[in-house]
C-alpha cells in the first residue's frame, strides 16, 4: 500500500524564525508524521530576518522564476531550500524581492502591519500550489498553518479545482490566536480569480495567433470591461458553440503550446475556456462574451457594477485618508502615462515630489522593497518622459517633468 502524501504549507519553522507555538510545531508537526512513514513536503516564506547563509538555504533553479502578476506588474518567484539539521526533513522557502526578501512577517520594524499583507498571502498560496504542480506531487493531505497560508484552501477548491495534482485532496487548517489585526484590502477576493481568468486568456491567445499577420494581441482596458483581440481563426469546420463546449486541444502553434505545458503554465488538453468560465464564475463576474470575426477572435470581460463603485470609493477614501500614494499624483500625471502606471510608480513619484534628491537606496527603504524594483521603475519613469535625473550620477537629484 502506497504511503500518504502530506504537504505542510507552514507559517514559521524553528530553527530558521524566533522559538514560538508556531514555529515548534511548523518543526515536530512534519517530523512524527515522516517518523511514521508519510511522505511529506513542508513550505514557507522565506521571511527576511532568516539568515540565508546560516541556514544553508540555496535556490533551485529548475523551480524558480515563474512569473505571479499584481498591478500589472510581473513578480518573479524564487524558491529555495534547506535541510533542518539533524533530520530529513528538507523545507522549501518562497521568496521574492517585493513580499518577503527584506520585510519580516506581518508587521514592519515599526510594528506596524503590511498594507499588502493580502497580496502577500496570495503570492505565497500560488508559489507554492504552483511549485507542487511542478514536482509532479500529489498530496493526500495539505495542513496549513498561520494567517499567510489561510488563502490556500480557497484556493485549492476554486483557482485550482480541476487541477490533477489537487482533484482529491483533503485539507486541514490549524487556527492560532495570532493573526492579522487589520481587514485585508477591499479588492483581496476579486484579485483571487478575475487574474487568472485573464491570464489564462492571454495564455490561449499566444498559442492560437497567427503570427505571420504581424499584428500583436491588442488588450484595450476600461474601467468597466476590457477587451483582448487576437488575430488568429478557430480549426475548419469549427463554430462558437464547438469553442464553448466541451473540445479537445487544437492550438494553432503546438510548439508554443507544448513549451507552455513544460514550463507549468498550461495543461495538455482543451480546458482553456472552461477555466476561464470557471474563474469569472468563482469571483462574481460575469462569464465572458467570445466574438469570432473572419481574422480574428475578440473576448471581452465584463466587470460588475459593484467592483466598479467600490473602485471609485477606494480612491475617493484615499485621497481624503492622504495615504503615500495620493490619487493627486495620478490625476495630476497626465492620461497616457497614467494608463501605464502602477501603484508603486506613484509612490515613487510622490516620494520624489518630496525630496528630489531622493537616492534608489532612500526609496526602497521608505517602501520596504528592493533596490531593483525602484530602479526598473524609475527608469520606466524616465523613458515615459515623467522623471529626468539631473546632474551627476552621486549628488544629483530628480525632476517631475510632466505633472
């Protein structure tokens, strides 16, 4: 008889954080379950008080550098791992520049919690379900523990439903007294699915173009749908009633196809459509509208009246609550550059409107994320002609150009 699979999805784990109730059992847990025969994989965040050199941690290459998107904005994943001392226990660590490389656990150095402690929670949940998927590992058994890993029976049972490695998982949660004070932001259950119905869509829109046209995939963005236009046909014979029901996979470039299946971003079979349906469904949008025209095939989102006026009172509460990043500086950048923007664009441009002389070091730490991700942002800044540096390179400062 094949022994179970257990995956422990941890929020501390001794000897790597401060001894605390978690940090024990994040350890003995897995432990008494592998001295009894399991077969067991433990994951968590690679916080940044952990001491990378003492605890031998090193990255795995063939598993690392997915990309997770928030904000438009592409988000690297790394994992690492390590052996505890003394046992066979090896534990995988998600890391990644913007959540957890140099910020600690909920709170910050001022004991303050995480405004993105939702964003966080959700990274977390995918770069591990995601690395699962590519070890080709199929837990019996997933035991979460802490608040950053209290996401991933949601979304086991809605994101990753019909995924193989998780059809017949059971799922167990430790609750500790010690979670988060503050609610998570407003918009953390609609980011849930809406983003993978839309990745999954541009996903099938680059294995089906017809790139001898030369023309891209066009995404036109609203504040109330958004449209993504591929130049590609369905196969003979084909009508929209075939492409929504129930099919088998015919993509128009089965190389691409083939290489996105490898790399973990797609499956094998035509259930494209049908997660794309089953993720607007699970999030509360309305399913999406296909129109197939002789040269190309148009899909257009649609978002619900709700999500449309809870957008418009989250930016009418933050210019009032003065936050870092103000819609001031949205409203004063001009439209074309705003579109292209994300959020900590403008916190870097409100942080330069403060004081110029403001060095990539200074920005990071007041944003508590890493110096490459304020350098690439700034030199999108510079290239959109929004920010110029002036003078040297050491004592120089910056201009707002178009404000």
């Amino acid at each position: 008889m094949k022994s179970k699979k257990i995956l422990f999805i941890n929020q501390e784990i001794t000897p790597y954080v401060s001894d605390s109730e978690l940090s024990h059992i994040g350890r003995e847990l897995p432990q008494s379950i592998l001295e009894k025969g399991y077969e067991i994989r433990t994951f968590m965040p690679k916080w940044g008080n952990i001491n990378e050199r003492r605890g031998q941690l090193h990255e795995v290459i063939r598993l690392s550098r997915m990309m997770i998107i928030f904000d438009d904005t592409d988000h690297p994943l790394i994992i690492k791992v390590a052996s505890i001392p003394s046992t066979r226990i090896q534990v995988y660590f998600i890391d990644n520049d913007d959540y957890f490389t140099k910020r600690l656990m909920a709170n910050d150095e001022n004991g303050e919690e995480y405004e993105d402690n939702g964003e966080r929670s959700i990274f977390f949940a995918r770069g591990v379900l995601e690395t699962i998927k590519k070890l080709h590992w199929t837990p019996d058994i997933i035991h979460c523990q802490g608040w950053i890993g209290n996401i991933v029976p949601y979304y086991v049972k809605t994101a990753y439903k019909d995924e193989p490695s998780f059809a017949n998982t059971k799922i167990i949660t430790s609750l500790f007294g010690n979670g988060l004070k503050k609610d998570i932001e407003k918009t953390f259950g609609q980011c849930l699915e809406f983003k993978d119905a839309l990745r999954e869509a541009i996903l099938n829109a680059i294995c089906h173009k017809e790139y001898q046209s030369g023309v891209p995939i066009q995404i036109s963005v609203y504040e109330d749908k958004l449209y993504i236009d591929n130049c590609g046909r369905l196969p003979e014979n084909w009508t929209l009633e075939n492409l929504m029901s129930k099919h088998a996979s015919k993509p128009y470039n089965p190389n691409i196809a083939h290489v996105l299946y490898l790399a973990g971003f797609i499956e094998s079979w035509g259930r494209g459509i049908e997660k794309i349906c089953s993720a607007c469904r699970n999030s509360g949008v309305p399913e999406p509208e296909y129109t197939i025209n002789p040269g190309d095939i148009m899909i257009r989102f649609s978002a619900p009246e709700n999500w449309i006026e809870s957008s418009s009172n989250s930016r009418e509460n933050k210019e009032k609550e003065g936050e870092k990043v103000t819609i001031k500086v949205t409203r004063k950048v001009t439209i074309n550059a705003t579109e292209k923007l994300d959020q900590k664009s403008l916190q870097i441009i409100s942080l330069l409107q403060k004081n110029p002389e403001s060095t990539t070091t200074n920005i990071a730490e007041k944003m508590s994320t890493s110096r490459k991700t304020v350098s690439i942002r700034l030199k999108k800044l510079c290239e959109l002609g929004i920010v110029k540096r002036v003078g040297a390179k050491r004592n120089g400062r910056w201009e707002i150009t178009r404000l």
